[in-house]
C-alpha cells in the first residue's frame, strides 16, 4: 500500500490540478508506485543527452587592413583602462595609408591632437610633415600614431603603466599594417618599442629588427623644434631610412625646415 500523502503535498497537488482543469488539461495519468523497486541511477551523461552543439565559430579572419584596424579601434572603444582618459577630448588612434612602408610612432597627444584626434598636427605635426616630404614623400603617404593614445596632462612624458595599457594596441596596428620601416620619434617611442631603458645618443644610428620590421630612432620633432642645430642628425637619420626604402630626395634639400 503506498504511503498517503501527507497534508501540504495533497494541498498543493490539488492547486496544481485545478490550475491545469483551468488550462483545459483534464486527463491525468499516474504510475503506480512500487515501492520495492529501486530507481536506478543512472550517470548523468546518459540520463540527461547533451543537446547537440552548435558548431564553433571562429572569429573571421580580417585579411582586410581597414577592417582589421576598426576592429582593434572598436576593442579600445571609450576607453577607461588607464588614468588617462580623464582628461581626454578625443582618443587620437592614428592616421594614414593602411598600405604604408614607412610608420611613423610619436610619444602622445598634445593639445591640438586631443582637440582634432589627429596626430602630430601641432607645431611638432608641422616639422614632422616638412621631414616627411624632405624624404620625397607625403603624409597621407606614411601611418602615423603614438605609444599612448590619450593626451597626458599639461603634455608631462607618458608614465611606464599607461604605456603599457595602451601598447598592446600600438602593436596590433603595427602587425596590421606591416611596415617596411618604423622611425621612433624619441626616447619614450624608442624606449616602449624597443623595451630598453637607454640614452638616445646609444639608441639612434643603428637598425634594430622589429615585429618584422626594421626600426629606427630619432629625434623627436618638439626635441627638433627646441634645438633645431639638432636637425641635421636627424636627417642622417631620415637618410638612413630613404637608403634602406629606395627613396630619391627632392632635389637641393639640405634640412627640414620648420
Ligand atoms: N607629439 C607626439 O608625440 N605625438 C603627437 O601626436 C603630437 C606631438
């Protein structure tokens, strides 16, 4: 005989009958209960069948260098990962031909590259596009970005963590577009690209093999424009990169003017 049941287990089975009366369920079956017979446990792989997987989908391969840069501008989005963004305008990413040979990696923003999210667009911008053309070539020619990618407060050097949150972005538009030639402009580009902690004078002059690409060190434009006797080493450096891209100066160029 089995078990009756007890009153709260009647009291709801009979809520639960009359709701499904209301639902038009009118046919219950129940099985006799045998209480001699075990339930056999059974191992869930069995008892439960997994539910057939959906195929794993990989993400797509971007073989497209301008959707490979907007999905790695999408992954930075607004982004809050460093003290940086506090004081920010505009995120100033990079600019240029995705097909460039030639990248060029400043140190960060200034006050116009907040304002416009352009870099190298300032003064310092000026003197980079006149060494760009002294090269026999154009800006819309080159990639331009910096190692961070928000303006620093009052233009202070980039400290080493906000460097390091925002490199990894660097890096992947640096394997994005594949430069020949990457020129470091200065020491916090030299430093954070090349991950040593030396002199410039020890750093420039020399080639240096870099996520398969060559890179180079110069000075920094802003450096350039504060010492201008100092452009002239910086052209040998230029130089140095037209040798090594094939590039023909224009004709009677001595220096880059401001
Ligand atoms: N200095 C930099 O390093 N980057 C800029 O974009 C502008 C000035």
């Amino acid at each position: 005989m089995p078990k009756p049941l007890d009153p709260q287990t009647r009291k709801h089975l009979a809520a639960r009958v009359k709701y499904y009366k209301e639902m038009g369920i009118h046919d219950f079956y129940r099985q006799p209960i045998d209480p001699s017979v075990e339930l056999a446990v059974q191992p869930v792989a069995e008892a439960v069948p997994a539910k057939p997987q959906a195929p794993v989908t990989l993400p797509p391969v971007i073989d497209d260098k301008p959707s490979a840069l907007k999905l790695i501008r999408e992954d930075i989005g607004d982004c809050t990962r460093c003290r940086l963004h506090k004081g920010r305008t505009n995120l100033v990413f990079g600019v240029g031909n995705v097909n460039a040979d030639l990248r060029f990696v400043g140190e960060g923003p200034g006050a116009d590259e907040d304002a416009q999210g352009e870099p190298f667009v300032g003064r310092a911008g000026q003197l980079l596009n006149n060494m760009i053309s002294a090269m026999g070539i154009k800006r819309e020619d080159v990639y331009i970005a910096n190692v961070v990618k928000c303006r620093p407060p009052s233009n202070r050097t980039p400290e080493k963590d906000e460097c390091d949150t925002c490199s990894p972005f660097l890096m992947r538009q640096i394997d994005v577009i594949k430069p020949k030639v990457i020129v470091a402009l200065g020491a916090v580009a030299a430093k954070n690209l090349l991950a040593v902690n030396d002199s410039m004078a020890n750093l420039r002059g020399r080639w240096y093999d870099f996520r398969n690409s060559k890179l180079l060190v110069t000075y920094h434009p802003a450096y350039l424009l504060r010492d201008p006797r100092q452009k002239k080493e910086a052209w040998k450096d230029l130089q140095m990169v037209m040798k090594f891209l094939g590039l023909n100066p224009p004709a009677a160029k001595s220096t880059p003017e401001e």
